[in-house]
C-alpha cells in the first residue's frame, strides 16, 4: 500500500500542475510541457491533455482509489470516464442556461477578490521575512462552559391550506460589485497597506504566475500571465454557477417527492408492527436507542414509555467519593435500592453532601437582568456572562422559566436552558428525547431514581404528565427531569392501511421529532432518504446517457491514447 502511495505522489509531482481551486497557487508543477499538454483523450473535436486528466485526478479521482476501493489503473479509467461525462453535462447545461450581464460583473469581483487573496498570502510571508507582522488584536476564543445547540435548517415547508410541500430556497449570498470595477486585475487595482512591501508581494505573486507559465511553455509577460489567470478564475466560476442554475432550475420545476415520504413511513410501520407485535422484547430493545432512531410503531401505544428531557448538575468529584463511600456503608445496592432500615439514617447523610451542590453556567445579559438576582445567581469575577448558583435555585428558576399554554411552549423553554446548565453532553442535540419504561419489569436503561423520578410525573402514576418536572437525586448528581409526552404512535394501527395520503402527510408534516423542535417527522425521513440528491443525480445521469448515445449515433468515437498516460500507474 505505501510504495503504492508513493507510487501516486512520485508521479503526480512530477507530472502535475494541480490548481488549488481559487488561489492560483500550485502544489504540483510539470517541467516538459510538451509531455505536460500531450492529448490523453479526444471526443470527436474535443481534447483532454494529461494536465486535464491529472487535475481531475487531484480533485476528485483520488477518490476512486481511497474510498471505492479501485487499482490506481482503474482511478485513473474511472477518472477519464467522469472527465468525459462532466464535460457533456456542461455542454447541455450550457445551451439552458443564461448566466447575466449582472452575474458576470458579480464572478469578476469575486475573481479580483481572489486574486488579491492571493497576493495578501505573500504579502504575510513579506511581513513575516522582513520583520513587519502587523499585529491585530483579536478576541481570545472563549470556550463554552456547555456544549452549544446545533440549528437544524429545514429543506422543506408545508403549506398547511393548500397541503402543498415545496422546497425552501437557500439564501443567496450578496457580492457587492462597486460602480467603478475596471476591466481586468491590475496592479493599479490591487490594495496597498506598505508600499514596500505590498510591491514586494507583487512581485512574488506574479513571479509565481511567470514561473507557472514557463512550465507550461506559455508567455510570461506579466500582462499576459495575470489575464490568464483571471480567465482561468472565472471560467471556473463560471461554470459553477452555470451547474448552480441549472440544479436550481431543476428543482424549482420538480415537486417534491413526498410519495416516497408517505410510502416509506407505511413501510417501516408495518415491518416494525410485525416484529414488536411478535416480540416485544425487540420493541424494548429497540427502545433503548430512541434517542437516536425513530420508533415508527409502539406496542401498546402511550402506555409504555416516557419521553423525557433532563438538565444534569453534575455533583463534584469529592461528593461523589463521599457518595460512594455512603452507599458502601449503608449497603446501598448497585441500582441504588437503599435498605428500608437504613433509609432514613441514609438519607440524612446523604443531604449533608449534596445541600451545598452549586454549578457554574453561562447565561445571556439579558436572561440574567431579567432573573438572576430573583434567584441568587452570582456572578463568577473575571468571567464575562458566568455564574454560579445552588442546585436548588437552578431548580426554582426552571420551574418558573418553563411556562407556557402548550407542551410545545414549554418544552421550547426547557431546551432552552438545557445549554445553560445541563452537564450530560450526551443528551444535548440527540435526535429525539430520552426514554423511560413505564413497566418495571422492564430492565431500566437509566439509573433507578431517574427512572423512578420519571414515572412518578407520569399519570399513569398519579402525576400531572407531559409538561410536568421534578428534580431528583443520583450518583451522578441533580436531575431536573421534564415530562415532555408518551412515546406513541402517530396512526392507530387499525388506520395505516385506509388512511389517505393527503391525511398522512398532513401528520408527518405537524408532528416534530421532539414537541420543541422544528424537525418534522416529514423533514427527518426525507433528510434520511437524501430524495434531492438523489433525484438529481439520477436525473444528470440520465443526461450523460443520453449525450453518449448521441455521440454513438452520430458516428463520434471516444478515442483513448492510453500508452500516453499508462505511466501514472506504472
């Protein structure tokens, strides 16, 4: 496998000028550029040189080899065949689409903006040599005290009056392109900070750009290196907005696929009905990874397990000894049963531990002015937006912050704080919620007082149910546990066969993976599936097969000059 690797490295090194995308920087240069510009392919009129195969290579061909599991011979075939393809795809793309005036001007700001990005990379090293680093006071990156919330960004919206799904469309970044943009990237255009040394940066970038060309056996004029590498910018660029446009395009005339939405949630339903309905020891092992899978059918539904959302207030590692230490005295078992005989004397012992738990949180200016003095939050000198409270304040503050009409209101606020003071990482950004087994009998996943706490709040029980909280006491620490709804299906059983389409949708479209979230179920299958890429890919596919035939048809050979570029594997 090394002398493989080495095998790819000797030879693109040596035979490679490999572009890095938008810099004009080269990693990779090629000195006979006879060799370098040898044909490699043709498609009727069209050539591919051996730098267009090793520059597909270096961006995507490498693939082939490290991830699909192909020879080095078979990369590089594969590579051809994907060069020839993207090629024919281009020319359909290009005879649809219109790239506008306004566009063009757009693509030209973003290439002079490259450029000079180019030219400030050298002009750091300059300061760098030459001893005139300018120093820029930046913030110090500060380190979140919790694990930060991840936001979901949904592809789709449903309509809920005409019951139409549709696709939302991605916020197209502004370029601003000033009245005064001139024709070409020169150096009367380029930014000055040090006359010295922005000069000497010029000179590098372009002597960079001359060396390229001389490799190449093109002209090295500095007029004429600096428009080639600003036509190979926007060509670039070009080209990626013609595949923007033409994707874009696509869409917006394609519905959304919701069919496969419907037919795969009726699938997995009935398959999961089949196998728990038959063994619900494989519902309750099943159960046990709800946080991170949906569970499309529930035996038994509403009446075996809770949803639950909990903030974690970690005791401190000495309270944990002294804990432990306890448990052994009092012959606490392992699932944290105390003796009846000793609970009291247990219990009392144990307070002394815990009383003084306290948890340093981060918290907004404006959360803060609004409740922190209301609850003892103190703030932690020297640390900008830190506190530290008791447990027990912590406690009064959620129970009063999470109120609401609905359980997704309260819910929403209750998640809220979760990335304010909940110590369990795991839990923060799961799929769906926790879990807790209703019936006893059934092996608990989580320690025995959070299970127990968890069941106290369901009604089945005598609590108040969803919306409802408690804050109980493990090993670990406090738990302030929410009661965010029964685990239960979304169709009855008697139902998935006779409900219509429209009906269903409707559900998968108003119903969220967790009552605070804004995944729907609907989001959560169609993001499983990948329907978009899929649809698209399959759609391009189609093109280039299409575009083969044509060639075929019209007598158009593929011609491979294969003893030309067979060196790159041997």
């Amino acid at each position: 496998m090394k002398k493989i690797i080495k095998k790819i490295l000797t030879t693109l090194c040596a035979l490679v000028l490999c572009v890095l995308c938008l810099t004009g920087c080269s990693w990779l240069k090629i000195d006979n550029s006879k060799y370098y510009n040898e044909v490699v392919v043709t498609v009727g009129e069209k050539e591919f040189t051996k730098k267009d195969l090793v520059e597909a290579f270096s961006n995507y061909g490498y693939q082939y080899y490290q991830s699909y599991g192909m020879s080095l011979e078979e990369a590089v075939n594969q590579t051809i065949t994907s060069m020839i393809d993207r090629a024919l795809l281009m020319d359909v793309v290009k005879g649809e689409i219109v790239v506008t005036d306004a566009e063009k001007k757009e693509i030209k700001k973003k290439v002079f903006d490259y450029m000079q990005d180019s030219i400030n990379t050298f002009e750091t090293k300059v300061r760098k040599e030459w001893d005139k680093e300018i120093e820029v006071e930046t913030p110090e990156e500060k380190t979140s005290l919790r694990t930060k919330e991840e936001d979901y960004s949904p592809k789709t919206k449903y309509d809920r009056t005409t019951g139409v799904v549709s696709r939302i469309e991605e916020e197209k970044e502004i370029t601003f392109v000033p009245n005064d943009l001139p024709e070409h990237f020169t150096k009367s255009y380029r930014n000055i900070t040090d006359q010295k040394v922005s000069d000497e940066a010029w000179t590098r970038y372009i002597k960079s750009l001359q060396d390229l060309a001389k490799s190449e056996g093109r002209e090295t004029d500095e007029e004429v290196v600096l428009l080639f590498e600003e036509q190979r910018l926007t060509d670039l660029m070009t080209n990626n907005l013609y595949l923007e446009k033409y994707e874009k395009a696509f869409f917006d005339r394609t519905p959304v696929n919701t069919s496969a939405v419907i037919n795969y949630f009726k699938e997995q339903y009935k398959s999961q009905r089949e196998t728990y309905k038959s063994s619900k020891s494989l519902y309750h092992k099943a159960m046990e990874e709800a946080s991170k899978n949906y569970i499309y059918y529930h035996v038994n539904s509403g009446n075996e397990y809770v949803n639950v959302k909990h903030i974690l207030i970690n005791f401190s590692e000495e309270q944990k000894e002294k804990i432990t230490s306890l448990n052994t005295l009092y012959s606490v078992s392992s699932d944290g049963v105390v003796p009846e005989e000793n609970k009291t004397a247990y219990q009392n012992a144990l307070n002394n531990i815990i009383s003084s738990t306290t948890s340093t949180f981060e918290m907004s200016e404006e959360m803060y002015r609004n409740y922190g003095s209301s609850y003892n939050f103190r703030k932690v000198v020297g640390k900008e937006n830190t506190y530290e409270a008791y447990a027990s304040d912590i406690y009064k503050f959620v129970q009063d912050y999470t109120q609401g009409v609905t359980l997704r209101e309260q819910s929403s606020k209750f998640n809220e704080l979760v990335y304010v003071f909940n110590d369990d990482s795991g839990f923060m950004n799961s799929e769906f919620d926790y879990v807790v087994n209703l019936d006893t009998s059934v092996t608990d996943k989580m320690v025995k007082p959070f299970a127990d706490g968890v069941r106290a709040l369901d009604k089945s029980n005598g609590g108040k149910g969803a919306g409802s909280m408690d804050m109980i006491v493990s090993t670990y620490g406090y738990h302030i546990i929410f009661h965010d709804g029964n685990a239960e299906n979304l169709i009855d059983e008697n139902n998935i066969d006779s409900i219509s389409d429209e009906n269903l949708l409707y559900i998968l479209c108003t119903t969220y993976t967790t009552p605070d979230s804004n995944k729907t179920i609907f989001n959560y299958i169609y993001d499983k599936l990948n329907l978009d890429n899929n649809l698209y890919n399959n759609m391009t596919s189609e093109i280039i097969k299409n575009e083969r035939t044509k060639l075929k048809d019209n007598d158009i050979v593929i011609v491979y000059y294969e003893k030309r570029y067979e060196d790159l594997w041997k």
